[in-house]
C-alpha cells in the first residue's frame, strides 16, 4: 500500500500534462491484468500480489484523469462536500396539523374561505366524535336518581342497598313463573300415601281431573225439548230478494229513533264513536294467573316471602278444589 500512497502523491502534486505523460507501461500488466477487470472503491478487494497493486494504483490514476478532463482540483472536492452534506440531510415527513381540513377543502366547492371552512370543519369533527364515544353509565345511577329524590335521611351508601335490594325483589316478583303443567298432580301425589310412582299416578290423576270437567261441563248444559215433528208446508215460488245490509245499517236505524236534532252525518259520527268505545269497554280483560295470590299476600301480615307465600296459597287452593270436587 506504500507504492499506493506514493503514486497518489506524485498524481496530485504534478500537473496534469505532466503527471499523466505517455510512458512505457510494463509488459507485465498487459499480459496478466486487463483495465477493465480492475475494480477500486469500496465494491473492490485488497490486491494478491505487487503486480495486482501496481495495477490498482494505475486504475485509480487513470480515473483521477477522468475527472479532471471536466473539473478541477477545487471542483471536485466542493462536489465531494456537496454530495455528502446532502446525504447527511434531513427530510421533513411531519404533517400538519390541518392537513385533513384542506383536503376537505380542495374536495368541496370552496364557496366560503379556508378559515371559515376549517373552523366549521373541526367542529363537526370535534361533534362526530362526541357522538361516536361510548356512553358510560355507572351501574348506580338509578340509585344516584333515586337519592337525591329522597329525603337523604340515611348515608347514600344504605340507601344504594336498600334500594338495589327492593329492585331485585321487585324483578324477581315481575318475572314470569314458569309452572310445570302437571305441578297440581306433584302436589296431590305429595299428599297422598304414595304407593304407586308419580308416573302411574300422574295418568291416574289427569285422567280423573279430565273425567271430572268434562261431566261438570255436561252437566251445566241445558237439556234439550223434544222437537215437534217438521210440518210439510207449500214451497213458494223463488223470488229474487235482496238481502244485501248497508255498512251504516246500525246508525240509521238509531237515527230513525233518535229526535233528529242532527243531521245524519254528525250523528253517524257520534254513533261509531260511542259503539267503538263500547266494544273498547266490553273486551276481556288479561288478569295474571297468580293475581288471588298478590290480593291474599297484601292483605296477609307479609311475614314470609311472596313466593313461599304464593306456593302455600295455590297449595291450599288445589287441596280445597280437590276437597269440594270429591264431596260432590
């Protein structure tokens, strides 16, 4: 590497004519070592052998006189600079803030300017996320409600308990009780000396209970006289009648009865008016099949719990029916 840096000394310090003269070159570098396998920088390798290293420096020479046929001295080394300040450069990638508002903008028809656009912009942004956030609701707010319409007589921590404890009560009451259908045969096979299994029993029992209604149904059925035997009449001539009845039969009539201190048309009004009300009044009313029980338990001294308090009642309802059915 020595004759390496000293041939780059003599390059730089001569003139170009005279540092880069046609001299003889060594039949050796002809005959071993072509120029244009010769590969300096970086992408290159240390030389093997002398006669690899003279060829080397000759490489890096003739590039030298290359370059300076177009720049000088002074020029390349400014380049030099140039190019590796520019590499040590920083790119700026950071986006700004309102980025996403001028976008909208140059989408939209630009009737009013930037500011009064970005202004509006963020605001319907600011509501778009509002409205998108999930709305957390402590789980004793009711309580919270409930407190404060009180008379806060007691700390709010009783009272969140008292009150979480009645919702409770007052959800399981207004649950739905799923009854099994043969629950009235579970509780007559409990009174009973259980001497067959329930499954016998049960038939038994249906069966009976089945029996039972059916003969009280018949006999709540009026009995039937005798028909007379039909008597023969004349068949008339057919006639074409018509039987075909208005839609406001009903109102004409109670018109034609009425004093006819209206005309017709208020009057009609007035009467399907009060005939809709009427069947209103007259539709069956859906009472809860436990609802004798929740009369008897608020009229009781509630010492027990509704729901043993309602089995008890429709225990004794079943045994008292039984009873009544089986003295009849």
């Amino acid at each position: 590497m020595k004759v390496v840096q000293a041939a780059l000394c003599i390059a730089v310090s001569l003139p170009l004519g005279s540092a880069f003269a046609p001299v003889a070159r060594p039949r050796a570098f002809s005959t071993r070592l072509a120029m244009a396998d010769i590969v300096t920088g970086p992408g290159g390798k240390a030389a093997t052998s002398a006669e690899e290293d003279l060829a080397l420096t000759l490489r890096i020479i003739m590039d030298h006189e290359e370059r300076s046929t177009t720049v000088s001295k002074e020029q390349f080394i400014s380049q030099m600079v140039e190019s590796e300040s520019a590499a040590d450069e920083e790119v700026d990638v950071s986006i700004p803030y309102d980025a996403a508002a001028k976008l909208a903008y140059e989408a939209s028809d630009k009737s009013v300017d930037f500011e009064a656009f970005e202004a509006q912009y963020l605001a319907d942004a600011r509501e778009t996320a509002r409205i998108k956030a999930p709305l957390n609701i402590p789980y004793d707010a009711a309580a919270g409600v409930a407190y404060k319409a009180s008379d806060r007589s007691i700390p709010f921590a009783e009272f969140k308990a008292q009150y979480l404890a009645d919702a409770k009560e007052t959800a399981r009451i207004k649950a739905p009780l799923n009854i099994p259908y043969d629950a009235a045969a579970g509780v007559a096979y409990k009174a009973s000396d259980r001497s067959t299994p329930f499954a016998e029993f049960k038939a038994q029992y249906l069966a009976d209970t089945i029996a039972m209604v059916t003969a009280k149904a018949e006999a709540k059925k009026p009995k039937k006289e005798p028909e007379p035997e039909p008597v023969a009449e004349p068949t008339p001539e057919p006639e074409t009648v018509d039987v075909s009845i208005p839609y406001n039969a009903a109102a004409r009539l109670a018109y034609e009865a009425s004093d006819k201190s209206v005309d017709f048309d208020a009057f009609e009004a007035q009467y399907l008016a009060d005939a809709r009300e009427t069947a209103r009044i007259k539709a069956p009313l859906n009472i809860p099949y436990d609802a004798a029980a929740g009369v008897a338990y608020k009229a009781s001294d509630r010492s027990i719990p509704f729901a043993e308090f309602k089995a008890k009642y429709l225990a004794d309802t079943i045994a008292m029916v039984t009873a009544k059915a089986t003295s009849e």
